[in-house]
C-alpha cells in the first residue's frame, strides 16, 4: 500500500495523530496548501472586473475550478456549475428558489430516504409549513439499501421531487439511484446529496440523470465553505433566485431589474476566489494519485481489512451489514453498554480522532431505535496501522468496562 500520508504536512507536525474523521473533514494535501499560498501571495484580488492583471488570472482560476468540476462529474458544461457556501446553503438556495418560481404548490408531494442527513430535510419542512406540500419517506430494506418496492408505492402522481443522498453518512451504504431515474417521469425532478459519495467514488451525472446535484469538497482535499450546485442548464433558466445581487444583476433602474446570465445569476456575493483554487487543486491532486481508481482500489483494501477485524468483537454492532460490497469505507458502530461520546472521548485521550453523537441523521436513529453512535471513516492517507491501533484501544476500552 503506498505511503500516502507523506503528501499530508499535519501528520508531520502531529506525528502521533490518527485521524479517523475524514468525512466530517479531509486533511489537506502539500499540493493545495502550496498552491493555495502562492496563489494569496501572487494574484489574489476581486473578479469580474477585468481592468487589472492580477484580476484576470484570478478570473481564469475561477472559470478553471469549474470546467475542472465539470469533467469530474461528465457534465458537458461549466455553466452549469454554482458554488455555494455548504450543503445546507446549497439545499436551502434550491428549496427556495422553487418555492418562488412556484414549481412546487398545495399538496404536492416530496419524496425523501429516511436515511437523509437533516440539511436535506429541514428546507422541505420549511417549505411544507409555507406551502402545505406533503413529504413520504422512502425505507430501507434489512440490508440499508433503498426499498425499491416501498419506493414505487410512494411514487403516485402527487410527487413532483424526488431528493435522495446518493450515499448515507450513517450506513455508508450506495443507492443504486440508477434504478430511481429509470422509474421517473417526466413531470418530477430529481435532487441528489452526493456530499458523502464524491470524496471516494466517480460521479457520473449523464448516468445517474438527475436534474440538480450537491457535493462538498472540504470532504476530498480543499478548503471549507466550498460546496459544489450542479444544475440543467434548462432549470437554471427557469428557476427565480430567491436572492440577488451584486454580479449576479445586470442592470438595476429605479423599479426594475435584470438578472445576469446563468450560472452568475444565482452567485449573488463576492466570490471566495480562494476556494475555488483549492478546489481545482483538490482536483489534481486527484489526478496526480491517478484518479479514483487509486482511491476505490486503496479504500477496498482498508474495508476488507478493518470489517476483518471487527469480526473477533461480537459486542461492537456496525449499523451497516458486514459485507464489503457497494459500501464506503466509513463504519458507524456501537459498543454494549457504552455511551458513544465516553467511547470517542477515550479514543481521543489516545490521539485518536473520531466522530460520534447521531452525526446529522436524527430521525434515522429514532427509527432504528439507537440512540447514538461513533464513526470511524478512512482517507487515503489512513493505513493498516492506524486501524490496529483503533482496535488495541478498544481492547483496551472493553477490558476496563
């Protein structure tokens, strides 16, 4: 397994960390930080201005990120490309955006996973106390998959979206969405959360033929408050923003108003130019590892060794299945009789970093009937190591009970 962990300056200046919380946050690469750096030292300045040097290649760093976004997920074009500030800002400016342009009115319905993080659900209560749609929440079957049968019942003519995380922060199992764009008509638009799923997998938009699509890229190498909207190019000039200004008006008169062309029309603040060039760096990280077929094949030889080793504890339950199929490398877990946060809270006494509580998915834990748990999730820079440590302490922790 190749040393990863050199290209990541905060191991060499925490050599006794182990970081297991990568997808609360990646650690980042030389690569990013070096170029993030130069980047603030040599040409930083405002754009969409155009009167100055350093103003226009920081407008092409911009304009880069996002014909860099849009080759990592197989869309035809960058346009169709907004960055937003997180997830929640994303959903939320979606949600919103709809409510305005009126395509969602009394009674229409919204369908949702009950596996969904709360920034998916939350803009559709919101929306529902406003304008009275209803919300379904589609199950899962006994493996974490999604319920395809319980799906095709909930889909009657009244669902006019269709908002599903393409993989879950809880079971870290894949939906096959595939499958959900097959049985969807026409008059329903599609919305899929792939902040969990892109910082391990190649997103294809063309196959999984949604109409909008979020990600995070603080998840997979660049800085935070850099979240990725894809929309059709045909939605975007459709939709009202349900906020405006700045670049995204093109004229303002005393009673009227035009909107800018699209994408900029929906980018109604000063840009955070600096994420967007640890986001294409992020990217070529990505290609400099050689793409994602490094990842999955790294990622699936941590899986089959870590799921091996949780074999031996029978009193620790994985909220997932034990196969390693069509799954991330990402285990939310539960020890008898042990609260999760004296669990994370022990493992942190030892330099080891993990995540724990309900981890933004609430309902699904009621549903379930676990209160709580503690996640372990891998990057490449993890190893072998790193998990035969997690497990000595937790030796150490179920000996001490």
């Amino acid at each position: 397994m190749s040393n990863f962990r050199e290209d990541f300056p905060i191991f060499k200046n925490n050599p006794n960390l182990i970081y297991l919380d990568s997808t609360a946050t990646s650690q980042k690469p030389s690569l990013v930080m070096d170029w993030l750096k130069n980047y603030l030292e040599t040409t930083y300045s405002s754009i969409h201005r155009w009167l100055y040097d350093i103003s226009e290649k920081s407008e092409k760093l911009y304009n880069d990120s996002k014909k860099k976004v849009a080759k990592f997920i197989w869309t035809d074009s960058y346009k169709e490309i907004i960055y937003t500030y997180n997830s929640t800002y994303a959903i939320n400016l979606l949600t919103s955006s709809i409510w305005l342009s009126k395509q969602l009115k009394k009674w229409d319905k919204v369908l949702l996973t009950e596996v969904e993080h709360n920034a998916n659900i939350i803009p559709w209560l919101i929306l529902r106390e406003n304008i009275w749609i209803d919300i379904e929440y589609v199950k899962l079957d006994r493996n974490y998959n999604l319920d395809l049968d319980d799906f095709k019942n909930k889909y009657d003519e009244k669902v006019k979206i269709i908002s599903f995380t393409h993989v879950s922060n809880v079971t870290w199992q894949i939906f096959d969405l595939e499958e959900i764009w097959k049985s969807k008509r026409d008059d329903t638009i599609f919305i899929v959360d792939a902040s969990q799923s892109i910082p391990h997998m190649q997103i294809n938009i063309k196959k999984m033929n949604c109409d909008y699509l979020f990600f995070t890229w603080h998840k997979v190498f660049a800085d935070t408050w850099i979240w990725v909207l894809w929309w059709k190019e045909k939605l975007l000039k459709e939709l009202k923003p349900s906020f405006s200004w700045w670049w995204a008006i093109s004229s303002v008169g005393d009673n009227c108003f035009t909107y800018a062309k699209i994408p900029d029309k929906f980018e109604a603040w000063t840009q955070n130019i600096s994420w967007a060039v640890s986001l294409l760096k992020a990217f070529e990280y990505i290609e400099y590892i050689w793409w994602y077929e490094v990842l999955e094949k790294y990622e699936n030889e941590l899986v089959e060794y870590f799921l091996d080793k949780l074999k031996k504890y029978k009193n620790i339950k994985l909220i997932w299945s034990n196969d390693s199929k069509n799954r991330l490398w990402v285990f939310s877990m539960v020890i008898e009789w042990f609260h999760s946060n004296d669990v994370a809270d022990l493992l942190a006494d030892n330099n080891i970093a993990v995540r724990s509580w309900k981890h933004c998915a609430h309902s699904f834990f009621d549903n379930i009937w676990i209160k709580h748990s503690f996640r372990v999730s891998l990057y490449i820079y993890n190893t072998k190591d790193d998990i035969d440590s997690f497990f000595n302490i937790i030796i150490k922790i179920l000996n001490n009970k």
